[in-house]
C-alpha cells in the first residue's frame, strides 16, 4: 500500500507525532509505502535518527498562531490524494472531528482518523480552573462534548488506543462498527528479558516529561519528603521536556527545602535515564492534553522499570496493579510516597515488574506486530471501497 500519514500538531515534541513516526517506520518496515506531512513539513523518507527529516524542525511557537499551518496540511493532502491508497489523519480529540469533516468532503480516496485523546471532562476541569485558568480554560472552552457534538463524523474508520475513547465515541453517536481500538507505538522497541538494567547507587525516583498542571508533579514532590525521611539517601530526578511553567516547581522544591535531594535535567537519552532509574513515577491527576497511553508509559514497559502511576481510567486498561507497575489514586502523595518505598526496598518485586513489563510489551506492545495490525485495518477499509 501506498499511504499518507499525516499530524496537524504544530510541535515537534510531541507524543501524537512521536506515534506516528514510529507507526510509519514500522510500516516501512514490513513492506509499505509511507509519505509523512505535518505543519512543519513532509518528507517521503522516514529519518527517525539523524534529526535531518522534514518532521524534525525545532520551531515551537504558539499554537493559535499556527491554525493556518495546520489547515494547509489538509489542503496539501487534497493535493496529493491521488498518489496514495489511503489517508490515516492524526487528531488530537473528537473536538477536532469537524477537520476530519473537512478533509473527507474533499478527498476521494479512503480516509481513516486517529485521535491521541479525549475530551476534557468539565466535571474534573472546572473545579480546577482557578488554579491554573491558562491552562484549564482553553481545554474546557474547546475540548468538549458541546463542540465534538458540531461534527459529523464522516470518516470511514476512527482510530483510538483506549476503550475509555471508544465509549466516548459511541456517546457521540459513532457507530461500533467503525471504531478501532489499536494502541498507539513508541519509538523505542521492547527489550530482551535477559538485558540488564543500569541503575545507579544512588536510588533514583524519576519524572520525566512537561510541567503542566495536570501531570502532577507538584503531588511527587509532597511525596517525596516522606520517600526521604525513610530512604534518606534517595534523589528525586526530574527531567523536564522544556513544555510547561517551571516556577511552581521550583518554587515548591524551595518551600519544602528539597533541593539538596532533587537532581534537574534536561536534554537526555530516555532509554539510559529508564535504565539507570529505581523507580519510574507518573503521578498524572487527569489524561487530558496528551496521548491517553503515553509514550513515555509504551516506552517504559517496554525498556523495563519499576513504575508506580496514578489509576486513572485508561492506564488501568495498560497496566496490571502489582504486575506491572504500582498504582495509586490521584492527588494522594501519602498512597504515591508508600507505593516508591515499596519499589525501593522489595527488589524482588521490582524485578519481577521489570521481566513482566517486557513479556507484556512483546505481547503486546511490538512495533511490527501492531503495524500489521494497522495494515489490516486498512485493508479492510479499502476492501470495503471496491
């Protein structure tokens, strides 16, 4: 097959474009066509390594300045159509179906969405607002049930990770038949049971990713103090993805006197930061504003690490509690401070994890597996055109 694969995400660091790097290489990889197209560029030639793709600019940028870029992408793909199968468009939410709408009403060829995630539930994100409106307001403002509600949903196939997004999608009147629940790849492959891991002497508990509000670092932050006082020799690793308002986090390390125990780091290699860590913590309060599985947490498993995440509703569909990572209610630093310690002193059980995330990524989680998997569906939904 010959195929489009295609983000609107105006941002490089991006786990939506991360996804879709890794599922086009594994296209590749067994045997398709794949030309890539985003607002930063297009490039028919997948270069995941030596950074000198078009999908690898450095711009950043604000976003509502780049509407018009995003909309230039689907008019390049009407332009392109004809020299592909079929078109597989990565959406953030079902609030931008109506882009799909758009594209589909101009384009001949079959057309597939994929959405990296959900919409903001205004139940959790109201109460929020005030604590941080800049973040908040626009996701409650545009990222709802009343605005996925204006699209019409014409695409053949709609592309989710989570059964969470499934029923989301049927709520908005979808029907079964033409959902797909796949999850999405990580760049990094699953690793060998057999290949040791490189922790530190020092006991490592690692975060890494952006500071926004809803990742919950300043709950890690309330834990680890009580982590310290039973393990006072444990760091606490913080390497932040440059997205996001560092100050609180600062600010906090200073009100809690933490920042003789806390280690900041920038740019990293992730694979060797996984390796070298005790513990890997997700201390997510909500799955809005990223992929619902991320592909940190893909990467994670499948590199090997002890994991402790909050239980929120679609990391429970990934993860096994006790098997393969540890998991704790949101905002509980107390429950997060117990379930590190935990890690920390039972390497038993750390061990265990560790050989039980790699055999579940394998099973589940292989880059080659879940492209043909991709492939099918697309074949189906070409079958289905002729």
């Amino acid at each position: 097959m010959k195929l489009a694969l295609a983000s609107l995400h105006p941002r490089r660091l991006s786990g939506q474009i991360e996804s879709l790097l890794a599922l086009g290489t594994a296209l590749q990889e067994i045997g398709h066509a794949v030309s890539l197209f985003s607002p930063m560029g297009e490039g028919a030639a997948l270069s995941l390594h030596s950074g000198d793709s078009d999908f690898y600019p450095n711009g950043h940028g604000p976003l509502v300045g780049s509407l018009g870029r995003m909309m230039r992408v689907l008019v390049r793909l009407t332009q392109v159509q004809r020299e592909v199968d079929l078109i597989h468009l990565a959406l953030p939410t079902p609030a931008f179906a109506w882009m799909g709408d758009y594209l589909r009403a101009r384009v001949t060829r079959p057309l597939v969405i994929g959405f990296e995630g959900q919409l903001a539930p205004l139940s959790q994100v109201l109460p929020r607002l005030p604590t941080a409106p800049r973040f908040y307001g626009p996701r409650a403002l545009f990222n709802n049930r009343w605005v996925a509600r204006l699209s019409r949903f014409t695409s053949l196939r709609y592309i989710v990770s989570t059964l969470v997004q499934a029923e989301e999608l049927t709520g908005l009147g979808v029907a079964p038949g033409r959902i797909v629940v796949l999850p999405n790849l990580s760049l990094l492959a699953p690793r060998d049971s057999r290949t040791p891991r490189h922790v530190t002497s020092v006991p490592w508990v690692t975060y890494i990713g952006h500071y926004h509000p809803v990742k919950g670092v300043d709950v890690l932050l309330r834990a680890f103090p009580l982590v310290g006082r039973e393990i006072p020799e444990a760091q606490l690793v913080l390497a932040w993805s440059g997205i996001g308002d560092p100050r609180p986090v600062y600010r906090l390390i200073g009100q809690l006197g933490m920042a003789a125990q806390t280690i900041h780091l920038g740019k990293i290699s992730v694979p060797e930061l996984l390796s070298a860590s005790r513990v890997l913590a997700f201390p997510y309060r909500l799955s809005i504003g990223q992929n619902l599985y991320p592909n940190l947490l893909l990467s994670a498993l499948g590199t090997g690490v002890p994991l402790v995440s909050t239980e929120l509703p679609a990391f429970r569909e990934l993860l096994r509690d006790q098997e393969t990572a540890l998991l704790v209610p949101p905002e509980d630093a107390q429950s997060l401070a117990e379930a590190i310690l935990r890690l920390l002193r039972d390497v038993p059980l750390a061990r265990r994890m560790v050989a039980q995330q790699r055999e579940f990524a394998r099973e589940h989680l292989a880059p080659r597996r879940l492209a043909r998997a991709y492939a099918d569906m697309y074949h189906q939904v070409l079958d289905e055109g002729r």
